[in-house]
C-alpha cells in the first residue's frame, strides 16, 4: 500500500535485507509527510528542533549507532 502511495509497485532493490531497508525508508516518508500534513511545516521543525536539543541534554547522539541504548547511568533508579 505504501509502494502504491509512492507511486510505484516493485522494489527497486533485491536481496530480504536490501528489501526491508527499502520498506523501512519508505515507512519513514510516510510517515513523515503524515506529520507535515498534520502539524505544518514551522510546527515540525520546531518539534524536530525541541527533539535534538533533549537529545542532546540526554546525551544521546543522532550518530550513534542504531539500536544502541542511550547511557542513562545518571538517570535516578527508579527501583
């Protein structure tokens, strides 16, 4: 159903990993454009701005690697 949104039928890739990174991208634009359409444009970059600037107090990094957990080693215990 994406594919069709995007305007295409076919993956432009082969291979199940290849594939799935396609899917995932086009999940991503989807979504993405879902955002925009609801919030606008000023509200998504100001959303998006707010988002890196907690990042970044939490000390989680845009290039860091994906899937890895953040460091919450001075985060309270919550126990």
């Amino acid at each position: 159903m994406i594919k069709h949104w995007m305007g295409s039928m076919h993956f432009l890739t082969r291979g199940i990993q290849n594939v799935s990174t396609e899917m995932s991208l086009n999940g991503l634009a989807y979504n993405f454009k879902r955002v925009l359409s609801i919030l606008g444009f000023e509200r998504t970059k100001k959303a998006m701005q707010l988002l890196v600037r907690i990042s970044a107090l939490c000390g989680w990094s845009a290039r860091s690697n994906v899937g890895a957990s953040p460091d919450l080693s001075h985060m309270p215990n919550r126990e």
